[in-house]
C-alpha cells in the first residue's frame, strides 16, 4: 500500500470579536467554521506562527 505523510496542525487565536457579526466565541467559532474554513483561507490561519501550538507527522496507509 502507499503511504504518506500526515500533517496535524493545532492552532489557537483569540477572535477579535468587533470583526464578527456574532457576540462569543463559540458563536465566532461556529462562524469560521462556516464562513471562513481553513481550506479556503490557510493563510489567515497559518498567519501568526505563535499561535500554531503543536503539529504532528505521521505515516498513514492510502
């Protein structure tokens, strides 16, 4: 079987609330998720690289 190598990244932000159309952040979470998923916008994620917290790699069977 092929393999390949998996990349886990574990970002944490604190949302600036005054740039949501929603008041918590759960609700900002729920909205990012949503609105502004990480496939569409890695750079907006990726950004800042204080908040990247852990990353993992791994082999895995395709």
């Amino acid at each position: 079987m092929p393999e390949k190598i998996r990349v886990t990244v574990v970002v944490e932000y604190t949302p600036d609330l005054d740039h949501y159309p929603v008041a918590t952040v759960e609700e900002a979470a729920e909205f990012d998720e949503r609105e502004n998923p990480l496939s569409e916008y890695p750079s907006a994620y990726l950004a800042d690289p204080e908040e990247v917290v852990s990353v993992t790699y791994e082999v895995v069977s395709t």
